[in-house]
C-alpha cells in the first residue's frame, strides 16, 4: 500500500467517525430534565413517571427533580410534559456531541412529532383604507410591520410556555408559525391573535345622528347583521350615503347581550380618525373595578400619553364624547365633564374577567402593528406524529433490505460493498443534516430513501462498466480503473440533472417540498461521493492482490 493509500485510509476513517459523533444526539440516548412544583403530590409524580414506560425509559427522582434519559425525547415530548399537573418546567439537556463538535439534534417537523402549524397574512389594506389620504404601504413598511408583529408574537408565545417554537416570516406579508406538542390550539389562537389594539378618539355627534338617520330610512332589518363581510357592507354604505369626510370613520358601538357573554353591534358612531390616545400611549395596566363595582382596566399613561390625555378632557371638549376602540369595536362612549390631568384612569365597558385580563396583557406587551388573518391551520396529534414516524422507518429499512438482498443476489461480492457504501451513505447523510440542524419531515424522509436507489444505481453503471472491461480480457487492476472512470461522467450528468430538479423545488418550494428537496441534494452528492472515492478506493485496494484473477462481480 503505497503512503497516498495509506492517507486515503486514514481520511476516510476519521470521516466516518466524525460522522457518526455527529449523529449521535439524534441517534443515541438523550436526557429531559423535569422540575416538579414544590406542593406536587405523588399522583401527579406517578402521572409523569407513567408517561415513559420503564422498558424504553430509565425514570429516576432526585427530590423535585425527575430525570428520564432514553430516545425519541423531543420538543413535543417536552412541551406535552409541561402541561401536567405538577410540573414547573421542563428541558432536555445537551447531548455531549453537541458541545464538541457542534452537532445538532436533527429537528422533527409537526407531520412526526405533533403540534400546530398556523400561516397568519397581514391585513395591509386594513391600515390603508383608515389612513386619511389613502396613501398605499411601500414594500419596506410593509416588511417592518410584518417584523413588529412577528417580534410581539414571539413574545406572546414565550409566555404562553411553548418550547422551541418555529416563528418566521413568510415574505413580507405572512407569517408562518410551528409549535411542537401543542394540543390546545384554541387557546394558542386566543393568545397570539388578538391584536388589541387600544383607542381613546373623540366622537362627533352631529355624524353620528345623520349615521342613525341614514341606517332607519335605508336597512329594514331589526338588528345589525352578524357576519363580518356584511358589517363591513353597511358600513361602507353609511359612509358613502352621509358623505362622511376622510378625517372621520364610521365604526359600530359593540354591547353586550343580557345574561350572554357574546357581544353585538347596536348602532353605528362616527369618530374622528386621529387617534387622541393610544396604546403606547399607556405606561401601566392592571385589573379593578369601576364606580359601580364592574370589571375594568385600569391604567397609568406615559408623560406624552398624560399631555395628550390633559389636551383631550380639556374644557374644549368638554360635552363631548370620548369612545373607548378595542380592535375597531367601540365599547364605551362616555361624555366628558371634567380635565384629567393625573395621567391615571380605566378603561370600562361591561367587560368580563377574560376579556379585561387579555386586554390588560396586551396593552402591557403592546398591540400588534397590523391585523393579521389566519390563512393556514394544521394540528397533527402526537400519535399520528408517532406514527408516521414509525411507518417512515419501516419504508427505509424495507426498501434498504430489498436493494441490498437484490444487490448481493447479482452482484455477490461486488453487491456486499454497495451495501456498506448504501450504510455509510446514510450515515453521512444524516450527519450533514445533523449539524445543519435540519428539521426532517414525511417528504424528507421520502427523499432519503430514494437516494438510497439513487445511490445503487451508481454502483450498478460502476460494475457493468467493469464487467465490459473484464469481458475484452483486461487485467482486475485495469477493469477496476477504467470502470470508474469510463462510469463517471453517466453518473455525474444522471445526478446533475436531478440536483436541477431539486435546486428548482428548494427555491420555489414551501414546506415540505422544500424538505423533500433538500434531502434529495444531500443524498445525491454524498452518494456520488462515497460510490466514485470510497467504493473506489476499496477496489483499488482488492486490486493490489495480484493474485486476484478476476472478482466477484
């Protein structure tokens, strides 16, 4: 073995290694860590415990302290521990991997491991038809408010308990958002999707009357109607049918029904556009109670909210009204009689304990820029999750025994090290997604194992090109070589043209076509490389034994 060999060997077995150091925090044993409350009882200690049965998992209890170390714990498993009873928090520790060679645990997507998948599109047109000039967004403003709402939304979800959320921008419009394990969606929807938007703005009445007026000659119906598109309807025709100035807007005062949680639209109130007071506007805010014992917000203002607050109860406006805007709803207008000055007041208007305590949160955290629609929902339980994954593996492993069975029928020998070449190029592979921290989905896994076809058919062009050359009587040292190397150049045009293909599908792919793409290019290149430099250079290896007359191919 000439020194060059020799390197080739050495190169090749730290490789491999390096490899499979990689793929260990995917692979091997991982430990989750889970803190119980202090007044936890043994019931809800038990309940944990059940969660991992003892044949996969190894549960130990060090005071509050739970620790279970086996495999398939991942972020849904951690999010789902959460919501026990009991439990404080949990976290899965880093893998000793991780820190030395900077691997990552390959992320599973929402199709294996369970959660909510939500795609949210501004509503840009929104803040357009209220601007007074009806001046259109540029696409600069449009990607800052898309940013805004992103950054609060993140933070919503930081305080709703969800561990290692996916929340990123979809464009300039759109945002994408993946919880893993998450089984209450509804509640995730309530959290992250109210806009909560805060207003103090000033009514005009002499508009409000002709709104009244307009509304008795012109809608026969006996209530406002119901659904969105309508309401929005009818607005509309007020504004149209009173004339109604840019520098107002015509809106609906919202109240509740008796002895019902549901509010509904009574009559229309015209308001001026310029917001007096807003939710930045608003320093401070907690739960209490108005003068007559009902729920409000209360709250204290910044020193420009206190000016601006002076400057509208002032003694000008005073006869007038001020309405209180939640999210375009009016839900209070009461007339002002005296200045206030202190920076302090409440924000009432028949509210119930949810509602003041989602308003109080989010004047606190702040309102979103935009109002955002959801366009895309998908929830996929922690079973099915399961599941898939378990049908996905049974398809790999089949599909791997049925080429390597094919393989060592025809090609014996010669079909043995495509198989070694078809384990080392699973391992490399999930090593390169291992350390991009690649989140592997159902197409992902799709796209794994038609590499592993990929990958034999090169092994296949490689051989019967060496099977020509030992058929016109050359020697094994000359067939081996000029089988790689007449086979080369089919193999590589036969893969380009498939990494187009996949290039195409990772650029204009979403999701999961993505997913699909990007496992089929990193399947594809490691497969050219472990057929045309490692297969190679254990053939060339064989072929220093002079006393092989032919092989077994």
């Amino acid at each position: 073995m000439t020194r060059g060999m020799i390197y080739k060997l050495i190169f090749i077995l730290l490789l491999i290694a390096f490899a499979i150091v990689l793929i260990l925090p995917t692979v091997g044993e991982n430990t989750m860590q889970v803190s119980m409350n202090g007044d936890a009882t043994a019931e809800q200690y038990e309940a944990v415990k059940k969660k991992f049965p003892s044949g996969a998992y190894i549960v130990t209890q060090k005071g509050a302290e739970l620790t279970i170390t086996g495999r398939n714990l991942n972020d849904a498993v951690m999010n789902d521990v959460r919501t026990f009873p009991g439990v404080r928090t949990s976290v899965i520790r880093k893998h000793w991997a991780e820190d030395l060679v900077m691997a990552k645990k390959i992320n599973l997507g929402l199709d294996l491991q369970g959660g909510m998948h939500l795609v949210l599109q501004a509503d840009f047109a929104k803040i357009e038809s209220k601007s007074v000039d009806k001046k259109k967004l540029t696409e600069k403003e449009k990607s800052e408010l898309t940013q805004q709402a992103l950054e609060l939304i993140r933070n919503r979800i930081d305080k709703f308990g969800v561990a290692e959320p996916s929340i990123r921008p979809r464009g300039n419009e759109a945002i994408e958002i993946q919880l893993p394990g998450v089984k209450d969606p509804r509640a995730v929807k309530k959290a992250i999707g109210t806009t909560g938007q805060v207003e103090y703005r000033l009514v005009d009445d002499e508009y409000t009357a002709k709104a009244g007026e307009w509304l008795r000659r012109n809608y026969k119906e006996k209530a406002l109607p119901e659904e969105p598109e309508k309401q929005d309807k009818l607005l509309a025709d007020i504004t149209e049918g009173i004339q109604l100035p840019n520098n107002r807007e015509v809106l609906y005062h919202w109240e509740r029904q008796k002895d019902s949680k549901k509010i509904i639209p009574q009559y229309p109130i015209v308001l001026m556009r310029e917001v007096a007071i807003a939710g930045t506007d608003i320093n401070k805010a907690w739960i209490g109670n108005d003068e007559y014992g009902g729920l409000a917000v209360h709250f204290t203002t910044t020193a420009e909210g206190a000016t601006k607050f002076a400057d509208v109860t002032a003694k000008k406006n005073w006869g007038k009204k001020l309405a209180i805007v939640i999210d375009d709803k009016v839900r209070s207008a009461p007339r002002l009689n005296v200045q206030i000055t202190s920076g302090s007041a409440m924000i009432n208007g028949n509210f119930t304990y949810e509602e003041v305590n989602t308003l109080t949160r989010i004047i606190k955290e702040g309102a979103l820029p935009v109002d955002l629609n959801i366009i895309e929902e998908r929830t996929v339980g922690p079973s099915l999750g399961q599941d898939s994954i378990e049908a996905g593996v049974k398809a790999a492993i089949l599909g791997f025994i049925g080429i390597l069975v094919f393989m060592a029928m025809y090609y014996r020998l010669a079909g043995v090290i495509a198989g070694v070449g078809l384990v080392l190029n699973a391992i490399f592979q999930m090593a390169i997604l291992s350390w991009l921290g690649f989140t592997l989905t159902l197409p992902g896994i799709a796209g794994i194992i038609l590499t592993a076809g990929m990958a034999v058919d090169a092994n296949v062009l490689i051989y019967e090109r060496m099977k020509e050359e030992l058929a016109n009587g050359k020697s094994v040292r000359m067939a081996v070589s000029m089988g790689f190397d007449r086979a080369f150049w089919a193999i590589f045009d036969g893969n380009l043209t498939t990494l187009i293909s996949a290039f195409v599908l990772a650029q204009f792919g979403t999701g999961p076509i993505k997913g699909f793409a990007v496992t089929l290019t990193i399947g594809l290149i490691v497969s050219m490389f472990v057929a045309l430099y490692i297969t190679r250079f254990v053939y060339e290896l064989i072929s220093l034994n002079k006393k092989i007359k032919r092989l077994s191919i």
